[in-house]
C-alpha cells in the first residue's frame, strides 16, 4: 500500500503555476485583438463635415462651406490590370501573417519553450533497469588466515586448537541477475523496487550449487533541503511561467509586425496621393504653358510669360520624379513585410490601397484607455509572468540554504535455495527472512556563501523587475497620453488642410483669370499654383497620419484597431 500512495502523491499532485496569471495569459491570448475605437467612444463620432462648422468658429470667416471628401480626395492613377494589385487591409493583415519572415523566425519560439518544459518534466521519469553478469572462476589452492577455534560442544578435540586455513583448488561458475525500477517523486523522494537473483555452482574441491534470491524496496526522502514538492517542482513551474511568457512574446510580434503592417499601408497611400499631387500639378502647369503659347501667338500676352510657363513645367516634373521614386520606394517597403508569392522586391506589379480611411473624430475616455492598456499590454504581462517565475525561484534558493537531511529505508525479503531458483523465489515470497535498515545522513556546509549568495542575487533580481514594471507602466500611460494627443493634432490638421485646399484652389482660378485679363504675370499664378499643390499635399499627408495615429493608439493599449484575429499559430483571418 505504501509504493501506490507514495506514487499517487509524487505524480498527480498540481505543479501548475498560479492559476489566475494562467486565466488571464489564456484570455489575453485569445484570437480577438480588436480596439473597437467608436464602441469606445464617449460620444457619437463626427465626420469631417460634422466637425467643420465648430471648427471654423474660432478659423477666419473667409473660409466656405467645403465640397464632400471625395470632391478633394487625390485620385489614384489607373495601373494596368495586369500589372496591378488592389489590397484592403484585412487582406494585407492576412498576407503578413502568412509570409512574414519576422513571424516565421518568432513562431519557432513557443516550440522552444515547449521542449524546456518537457525537459523539466522528464526529471520525474521512472527508470526501469536490468543488468546480468555472467562469470567462471578456477583458483587453485590457497593459504588463508590463521585461527583458533573454540567449540560449541565441550567434548570436542578442537577445543583451543591453532590452526591454518587453507583453501582447496575451485572451478566456479556464476550467474548474477537484477532487474528493478527507480520512481523518482515530486516530494524529493527516491523509490527503488528490485529483484536481484544469482546462481554459483562448484565443481572442483566441495561440489555445491547455491540459488538466492530477494525483493528489496527503499526510499531516500529529504526532510530539509529539497523536501516538499512545491520545491522539486520549481523548475517545471518556472518553466511554463517562461513559456507562458514567450505565447505572449510571440503574440506581442505579431500584433508589431501588423501595426508595421498597417503604417507602411498607409504610408504609400500617402506615396499615392502625393504622385497624383504632382502629376495634376505639372499637367496644370503644362496646360497653362499652352495657354501662354497660345495667347502669345495672338498677341495678347507678352513673349516672357512663355519662358516663365516653361520654367514651371520643369520645376514640377522635377517634384513628379522625385515623387515616382517615392512611391517606388515604399511600394518596396510594404512588399518587403508582406513577402507574398508573385511580389518580389523589384517586380513590376503595382500595389493600390483599397481601403478608404477612417475620417471620423472619437472623443475617447483617456484615463479609461490608459487602464486599458495597463491591463493589455503585453510587454507588462510578460513582465509579470517573469516576476512570477522570480519568486518560484525565490522560494527554492531559499530551500536550498538548508542543511541537508536525508532519511533512507531500505526492506529485503530474501530467500535461497540448492536446486533452482523457483525454490529461492518460493522462499522470498514466504517472508520468513528479511533484511530492513533505517538511517538518517545530515551534510551541512561551513559557510554556505554559494547558497546564500545565490539567494541574494534572485532577490535582487527580482526587486530590479519590479523598478522595471513601475517604470514600464509609467510609460504606457504616457504612450497613451502622447498618442490621444496626436490622435487629436492630425484631426485638427485634416480640418484645417481641408479648408486650405479649398481656398488654395479658390485663389488659383482668381489668379489665372487675372492672368488672362493682363493683371497678374505668369509667375505669379505658379506660385498660387505652388500653394494648392502644398495644400492638397498637406491634406493627404494629414489623412496618412491620422490613419496612423489610429494605429499608435491602438498598439500603445496592446490591440490593433479592428479584428484582427490573431492566434499563436500565426494564422490570420482578418475582417
């Protein structure tokens, strides 16, 4: 009855780590890593058009009312469809987690961690062995020690008699077997079971044969130093506290690459925008070239305006250039993190956002996004799974500092016989020979400095995690903080560069008609010209950075805007 309980005991007790971090890790790992921005919202979000008028209250009165988005909106220039991919961001999203190196290299992680913690368990193995040897002897005759014996009869001759033993020439042969098991437990405990059995036949000098056998049990249970299973499980908890701690590092690179993802998206939307800016600019400027030829050969503007138009156009196709290279550019950056089949780094296929921007104003609950963050951030759950795992680690060096004291049982049930090894097993069995022992072994070091010292390093260790944690938090709320502001500043701007394109424009088509009337000089309208390109510019790279601003608060609470449904598998099912 005692080997079944001492079993039961050493390997169906819990060694799992605490069980709440554990709920939460599981739930923080869930596919769902959505901020749903207007579910979040204190009040209904607003359009542009919604949040002008109260923009232009304190904006001067010059301003109008400004035509609907797409009135100003760039539009994207037509790529043949051959040469051509349009992608949503839900189809990127999918892309990246699909085919990106970086994911690829970190989704090995997890299965790294998996095997320490394998590794750990497998200290808790039993061990079955067996050996067998066997031998022949053949000694001749020799001298032994010399002796007086005392006989047990008082009639006998050999009473007080010296005399020399001598042994006689032998020929031995000798079989010796054992087969048991070692159970190693998770109270410290060593369990071993084992039969061992051994034959020795005698041919020359006495002839005999002799057959032994035994059923031998012991146990080696520490009673300080490494007693107790919440110490000799330490290293199994500690473990999984580090696997725990890479699922999250693994998810937390997912969710980088999807922001990095989502921000080279957006930042060649911009690159878009800014090439449809410069081609409208240098086609306007090209037409009014024509229209100065033209009004010159009728005699009703001056030579002049013809070198001034033509300067114009050169300057411009110079910012087209420039802008083509651009979008090239990070055409190659999104290609680069995406490393899908058919988008080679210097293929000719062009990629198109096809995703419209999200123009809409949140008025978000600040203190409830930073709680947010405190309590999803994935950095700060890694942080405190490792200081979990410091304190496991805490408690077994603390163990480790004591004396060690072992108390050792041993019990045989021994049998023998002449003829066979039946008889000798039937004896064992039998139970009317035994052998049992038990003792106590105690070592204690001088100084014990390695122990300790190793003590006060853990403890170290871990009072500099928790600085750390404090100081990590501290920065989350600032991320948040410096994000909602951001968030707000390029609100503003796409409502302020709304309003300047719109006047930009206004002022250019007053400016050539005065052109055309002999008021204004050419160069005068390519400056006007100048400044609706800037505006349209500034507009797109508003919108760009709103988009992105989105994104920065969404990964400063530890999610993505939206649902991502991202899992440690690497899988993506973007919606």
């Amino acid at each position: 009855m005692l080997i079944p309980l001492l079993v039961s005991c050493g390997h169906y007790l819990d060694t799992s780590p605490d069980r709440k971090l554990v709920k939460r890790v599981e739930e923080r790992l869930k596919p769902d890593e959505g901020l749903p921005l207007p579910a979040i919202s204190q009040l209904p979000p607003q359009t542009v058009e919604q949040a002008l008028p109260k923009f232009k209250e304190g904006r001067p009165k010059s301003a109008t009312t400004l035509p609907p988005p797409s009135a100003t909106k760039p539009e994207l220039p037509k790529a043949a469809p051959e040469a051509s991919k349009q992608l949503s961001i839900a189809a990127v999203r999918s892309m990246a987690l699909e085919n990106n190196l970086d994911l690829k290299i970190a989704q090995a992680d997890p299965k790294i961690a998996a095997t320490a913690v394998s590794e750990e368990e497998a200290k808790f193995d039993d061990l079955i062995f067996a050996k067998a040897k066997y031998g022949k002897k053949n000694t001749p005759a020799q001298n032994l020690d010399v002796v007086s014996f005392t006989p047990v009869d008082p009639n006998s001759t050999l009473k007080n008699e010296v005399d020399k033993l001598t042994a006689v020439p032998q020929e031995t042969e000798i079989l010796d077997m054992e087969a048991g098991i070692v159970i190693p437990l998770r109270t410290g405990a060593k369990v071993t079971v084992s039969s061992p059995f051994d034959g020795k036949r005698q041919f020359r000098g006495v002839a005999s044969d002799q057959y032994q056998n035994a059923l031998r049990f012991s146990i080696s249970q520490p009673l300080l130093r490494d007693a107790g299973i919440s110490n000799n499980v330490a290293g199994i908890r500690i473990a999984r506290y580090e696997q725990q701690a890479v699922d999250v590092k693994t998810r937390l690179q997912a969710i980088r690459v999807l922001a990095m993802v989502e921000r080279a998206y957006w930042s060649l939307y911009v690159a878009w925008g800014e090439l449809d800016m410069r081609r409208q600019q240098y086609e306007n400027a090209a037409n009014n070239l024509s229209m100065v030829k033209k009004r010159v050969a009728e005699g009703l503007t001056a030579n002049v305006e013809i070198n001034r138009a033509e300067i114009g156009v050169a300057e411009r196709l110079e910012s087209l250039i420039i802008a083509e290279t651009s979008l090239k550019t990070r055409q190659r950056q999104l290609k680069l993190l995406l490393n899908a089949p058919g988008l080679d780094l210097d293929s000719q296929t062009l990629l198109i956002p096809d995703t419209s921007p999200t123009l809409l104003e949140f008025n978000l609950d600040r203190e409830q996004l930073a709680q947010r963050a405190l309590d999803g951030r994935l950095e700060l759950l890694e942080l405190e799974l490792k200081l979990a795992a410091d304190l496991t680690k805490i408690d077994y060096l603390s163990n480790q500092t004591l004396p060690m004291f072992m108390l050792d049982y041993n019990y045989a049930a021994l049998g023998r016989d002449t003829s066979s090894y039946g008889g000798a097993f039937d004896q064992t069995l039998s139970g009317n020979y035994s052998d049992w022992s038990v003792g106590v072994r105690m070592e204690i070091p001088l100084s014990n400095e390695l122990r300790r010292a190793r003590l006060d390093r853990a403890v170290q260790e871990r009072m500099q995690r928790l600085t750390t944690q404090q100081l990590r938090e501290l920065s989350v709320r600032r991320e948040i903080y410096d994000a909602l502001d951001q968030m707000s500043q390029n609100w503003q701007r796409i409502l302020a560069t709304r309003q300047n394109v719109v006047l930009a424009g206004l002022n250019y088509d007053a400016e050539l008609k005065q052109f055309k009337e002999g008021l204004r000089t050419m160069t005068e309208v390519l400056e006007t010209l100048t400044r609706l390109g800037e505006a349209q510019l500034r507009e797109v790279r508003a919108i760009g950075d709103y988009q992105v601003s989105m994104i920065d608060l969404a990964f400063a609470t530890g999610t993505l805007l939206g649902h991502s449904r991202v899992d440690l598998g690497l899988n993506a099912n973007a919606q």
